[in-house]
C-alpha cells in the first residue's frame, strides 16, 4: 500500500519530535545538510512518481516514501554500501531528522526493500526526475541565477576487470558455457570436452594468462575460431541463440573477427576494432575511450558566479558510454535546463563542445558558447577576421586599406578580388590568404569561415581570456564531487545502474553545496 507522512506541515515547538537533543546538537544539525534536506527537499521529493507501483488502498503499507528516496540520495552522497546504508538509516541521529523518521518501527529497511528501491527508481528513470527536482528545488530556495553555466565531462569506471584481448575472448567464451550448462545441459555434454576444458577448467584457463607476447596472436586465432565454432553450432537453435551469453559471443565474433570464406576466423587488428566494442561481458554497455579507456562518461553543467557570491549548483547530469564524443552533448545540456526554466545565457567549455555547428545551434535557443575553436589555427600573419565585412559579411578592405575590384556572393559563398599589381607591391603578401588568379588576386570564404575566423581573433583578447578562466572551475567540482562522493569508480555495472548513481551522487554535491554556502551566509 502506497505510504506517504505529511512533511510540509511544521511542529508547534522547534526541532519537534527530536526536543531531546541537547543545544551543542542541536546546533550541530542546524549547521549541517539535514537541516536543509528536511525543510527544503524532503516534502518536495517527487514520490508521485511512485504511486503507479504501490496499490491506494490495499496490502502492507510501504516504508514511508518521502524517507526511502531521501536514503537514496544520501546513500550516493556519503558512498555507502548497502549493508551500511541499512544501519545509517537505523541509528544514525543526522539521517532521521533529515528524514523525519520519528517512529522506531520507521527507522528499519531491509536489503530487499532497498533493492527493490533502486530497481524501480533505475528501470524506470526515476533518478533522473529525483536529480531534477532537488537542484530545481534548490535553485528557487537560494534564487540562483543560472545565465552563467559551465560544462564538462567526467571518466567513471564501473565495477568490471578491465580485460585485454585474449581475456575478453576467453571470459565471453566462459560466460556462455557456464550459462548453457545451466539451462541446457543437455547441449552442453554433447560439446566436445577438451574444447569446453578448455574455458571452464581453471588450470587450462590459467594458461590463457601466461601468453607470450610473441604467442598472442595465434591464441586469439584459437579462441576466435572456438567463439565462431560455438556461434555456429547453436545458431539454429532458437532457446540458445535468445540467451544474453550468445547475444555476447555474436557481438564479439562481428567487432574482433573476419571471417573468411566458410570457417575460417582471423583477428581484425587493434586499429579496425570500433571504440564501442564490447570490452567485459559482465558489462555489455561500457564501451572505450582512446584517451581515459574503459567505462562510461558524465556530462556535467554546473552554474557560477564570477564574485563567487551565489550558489555553485550543478543543473544538468547525463551518463553516456564511454566512446560518446564531447561534441554531442551541448545541446542536450541546453535543451534539458532550458525545459526547467534553468537555461544558460553563456556556457563555458572546451573545444569540443564548441564546434561551429553547436555553436549556432546555442544560439537559436539564446545561449552563447564561450570555447575556444577546433582545428589547427591559421598560421598566416593574415587572417579573413584582419579584413574589414560589411554587415552583409562582404570585404569592403583589405588589411592595407585597399578595396576590391567587385564581390561576389553566391548562397552563402563569397569572393572579393583585388587588383594584381597592388597586391604584388603589398608588404604583407607572403601572409596573406589572397590568391592570384586570371583577372586578378582572389579572396574565397563562406560564413562558417567568418565566424571561425572571428572567433579564433578573439580568443587572443585579454576579454577572452579573462572570461575563459572561470571554465576551470568545473574541475574542481568533478575532483570535490570524486572525494565526497567516489563518483569515478562506482561499484555496479551497466549503464542504467552507473546513471543512477552517478546522477544521485550529482544531486547531493548539490544538497552539500547549498548547506556550506547557507552555513557561510549565516555565519557573515
């Protein structure tokens, strides 16, 4: 039965049913987070997002639904496992009053309840609106102003071995056996038994990790011709082929392996293999990066303040796989925050994320991205950005003060010629990117070329530079969030799972945040 305690109504008499504390805790708890988490965010918690998996009206009521979401957030927040999340929830003084738990029959959750938490709260992307609601909740308590927002992104490790290739052939290969000789162990003892030894005897196994360099790639020949042996010889058989473990073994045969003629397997080398290739079966969703490796990635948008006199509130949280580029995630950050009425005016980031493309994109919805630009820079002493435009983006002069002979504009293509003799005699022309023709010397450009231009003569401005500073700060808050939290390696496994800690771990950085800046304002 769905189980809900009115939060929103105060107590006659101040700190209510935890009178008892004596004035030194008091004063401690009114210092800390939970006194935060219990006025601003626990009677705003979205626990009607639960109402569709709990009946009205019949059955045991639930644990009180206000207090199992907030455990979940600060079981993220303190990096607890479950074990010492159950024991936190039932003795620890700080968690009941910021969860309200005034009752002992309250202050007791099993594993399974937990579980069964994180389950709903994980399949169905409840996480995210959690995340949503309290840095919402949050940004309106404190009046954050959000026109100033940075953006980056954070590695994470998920709790998998990190395997090369020789491993991630054998534990696959593993892996479905064990499962066919669970479920089908009739197909299983019709295989030949030195090629299954092979995988499931731990001395035979052992061998596979004292490979010689020199013996790599024909081990890898041996396993790819056993994988693709096992592909074939159940492919037809409906029950095994549905099974995850095969599914792992089809994916790996397709990414690693050519296969020649009608059996005959060879290893694709290191460079052919894609980045978002399976990299542990124990985790199909981790994919590569060639620079941070294994795992996935957290974009990260967070607001600041140049005087550093307002709330540090991270806005926007998304998990991806780990070979995702940087590029694609600006106008999801843009989009997201600005459905919540959160939406940047400027956004800090690095060059990958201020691509031309995403850039005018930024603009359509108002926001302006403040990168530097991709690319190899120009290194002529001339540059289009020294010539002076026209609103219209045609050349009127040159550098030299000369002007063209005619323009041109096709679309969104422009040609400005100048006169041949003038620019032979020109002291600039070894540098410039003005090129001789037949009826004269030639400048050719479109409107991407103008922005990039303009864009790149700006970054060497002093106005640049001292406004770029600030996107440093977002390290700091993935390096605070790391400590507090262990954001970078996470003890689960698949992208559902990783989102959902990740992204509740983002929510309480922002609930310790607001608790420090509130306890210094107070203190000023």
């Amino acid at each position: 039965m769905f189980y809900t305690k009115d939060h929103k109504t105060g107590y006659l008499f101040d700190h209510g049913p935890f009178h008892w504390l004596d004035e030194k805790r008091k004063r401690l708890i009114d210092k800390s987070w939970a006194k935060l988490f219990r006025e601003e965010i626990l009677p705003r918690l979205p626990v009607n997002e639960l109402e569709q998996f709990y009946s009205p009206g019949r059955g045991a009521p639930t644990k009180e639904l206000h207090a199992m979401l907030g455990a979940m957030v600060l079981q993220q927040m303190r990096d607890f496992t479950d074990e010492e999340t159950i024991y936190q929830y039932a003795f620890n003084i700080q968690w009941h009053y910021a969860l309200n738990i005034t009752d002992g029959s309250d202050a007791y959750i099993s594993l399974k309840t937990l579980w069964n938490m994180r389950h709903i709260l994980a399949e169905r992307g409840i996480y995210a609106t959690l995340f949503e609601n309290i840095a919402d909740t949050l940004a309106k308590a404190f009046s954050v102003d959000t026109s100033l927002q940075r953006l980056d992104s954070v590695h994470i490790f998920s709790n998998m071995r990190h395997l090369g290739r020789i491993g991630l052939f054998v534990h696959t290969i593993k892996k479905f056996l064990i499962n066919l000789k669970r479920h089908h162990r009739e197909l299983f003892d019709s295989l030949e038994k030195e090629r299954t030894d092979r995988y499931l005897s731990k001395k035979d196994e052992s061998v596979f990790s004292m490979v010689k360099p020199s013996e790599s790639v024909k081990t890898l020949e041996e396993s790819g011709n056993d994988l693709f042996f096992f592909i074939e010889q159940f492919k037809e058989n409906a029950d095994v082929a549905s099974m995850s473990s095969y599914m792992h073994l089809v994916r790996l045969l397709r990414e690693q392996c050519v296969v020649e003629g009608s059996s005959t397997v060879s290893i694709k080398p290191n460079k052919d293999v894609p980045s978002d290739s399976l990299q542990n079966p124990s985790d199909p969703d981790a994919t590569y990066d060639g620079h941070k490796g294994q795992g996935y990635q957290t974009q990260i948008m967070e607001t600041y303040s140049p005087d550093k006199e307002q709330l540090s509130l991270i806005t926007y949280v998304a998990v991806e796989p780990a070979h995702k580029s940087d590029a694609s995630a600006l106008m999801p950050a843009v989009e997201d925050t600005e459905k919540r009425d959160l939406t940047p005016e400027e956004v800090l980031a690095d060059s990958l994320y201020g691509s031309d493309d995403n850039c005018e994109k930024a603009k359509e919805h108002g926001v302006f991205v403040v990168s530097p630009v991709t690319g190899t820079k120009n290194t002529k002493e001339i540059s289009l950005a020294d010539f002076v435009l026209s609103d219209t983006l045609t050349v009127t002069t040159c550098p030299e003060g000369n002007n063209p002979l005619f323009t041109k504009q096709k679309k969104d293509r422009y040609v400005a010629a100048f006169d041949s003799e003038t620019c032979s005699t020109c002291p600039g022309k070894n540098g410039c990117p003005v090129k001789p023709g037949k009826r004269g010397n030639y400048l050719r450009y479109d409107e991407r070329t103008v922005r990039i231009a303009l864009r790149r003569a700006t970054e060497k401005t002093t106005e640049f530079r001292e406004k770029y500073r600030f996107r440093s700060g977002i390290e700091g808050t993935i390096s605070y969030t790391d400590r507090k939290t262990g954001i970078k390696h996470l003890r689960v496994r698949g992208l559902k799972a990783v989102s959902f800690c990740a992204t509740l771990k983002a929510a309480a950085v922002n609930i310790l945040r607001a608790a420090a800046f509130q306890t210094e304002a107070i203190a000023q």
